[in-house]
C-alpha cells in the first residue's frame, strides 16, 4: 500500500509536531507541549522493558507514517512510552499538571 501525504505530513517538525496547546479550553500563560520524539517499546508484557530501541514521534498513533513506527498493534500488546523532560523554574512556583489524554490502561512515573 502507497502512503499518502499532505502538505503538512511533508513538511512535519519530528522534533516539535503540532506545537500549540492542543485544547484551547485549558489554555494558561505558562504551558509545554510534551509532542515530539520519545523512546518506544511494544511488547507482550506490562513491565518495564529493559530497552527502548525505537523512537516515536507523538502524538501520532504507532499505526501512522508520522509516528516512524507504522506496524499494526495487537490486543496483547503494550505500547510503552518513555520521555525525560526538565521543568524550568517558572513552572515551579505554583501547581503541575500534566495531562496524558491518550493513555488507555496505565501510565506510571518511573524514576
């Protein structure tokens, strides 16, 4: 099967896809999208992989050419995510949150 491509599919920023706030009703001054390549696994095993050997480009799902990953995904597979990110000092004089709108089993904080 041929992909097809729009304008915006050729021209993506891998790095920062889709760099607005992506809900316009929790818009604040201060945000930071979480968007763009994070460490990836799937597996059969809810635990904690030891590697995570590819990249993925969020938010598009594995399923998708934008996402780098393109493979179907089974019922007994897991998807696991990992991304390292630094708050800077101006998101630290008040209350965090993070929203994970697309997590449908688990989502845990490792350290």
């Amino acid at each position: 099967m041929t992909n097809l491509w729009t304008l915006y599919g050729e021209s993506v920023n891998r790095e920062k896809p889709l760099p607005e706030h992506p809900n316009p009703l929790f818009r604040r001054d201060r945000y930071m999208t979480l968007n763009g390549i994070w460490d990836f696994a799937i597996n059969r095993s809810s635990g904690r992989p030891v590697t995570m050997p590819k990249k993925i480009v969020v938010p598009f799902s594995v399923e998708t050419p934008l996402s780098g990953i393109e493979t179907n995904v089974k019922r007994t597979d897991y998807l696991h995510y990992r991304r390292k990110f630094h708050l800077s000092d101006e998101f630290l004089d008040g209350y965090v949150i993070i929203h994970f709108e697309a997590v449908d089993q688990i989502c845990v904080r490792f350290p």
